[in-house]
C-alpha cells in the first residue's frame, strides 16, 4: 500500500535529524519509486474511468476532473451537483 509504505518512511525519516543518514534507508530509493509507479497507474485507471464517465455524458468534458469526481461521489444530493453545473 503505497499510503501505509510513505507514512512508515517518513517516520523514519522524520526520526533522524540528518538527511543524508535518513536517506540512507534501505530499499528507499527503491521503494519511492515503486510509490510512483503505483500512483501513475491509479492515475491512468482514474482517468480512464472519467474518459468513460464523459462519453456516458459529453456534458462532462466540460467540467474538470476534480469537480466531476465531486459530482459522482455526490450524485444521490442533486443540491451538491448543481453548484458545479451551474
């Protein structure tokens, strides 16, 4: 879990006052990228999963990703939508 895996690093980061010794854990290069490899497939996935929601309803390519995620997590409060509709 890329969450759980950031969190644990930065602890320890954040219990070693010297950088390059914090640095220096082992597999953290190794596992920062694997972090960000992660996160640009969630990426891809949300994206491509909004590009579906948007054919569903042109509508949509008019509105930005941030507000149309808002709008599907709010879509049973009609009174939530409308203010990105307007």
């Amino acid at each position: 879990d890329v969450n759980e895996g950031f969190i644990n690093m930065m602890r320890k980061v954040y219990q070693e006052p010297l950088a390059t010794k914090a640095c220096s854990q082992p597999k953290m290069l190794e596992n920062l990228q694997s972090f960000e490899a992660s996160l640009e497939n969630i990426q891809k996935k949300l994206n491509d999963y909004l590009e579906k929601k948007r054919q569903f309803f042109p509508r949509f390519y008019f509105i930005s990703n941030d507000d149309l995620l808002e709008i599907l997590g709010q879509a049973r409060d009609p009174e939530q939508v409308q203010k990105h509709i307007k």
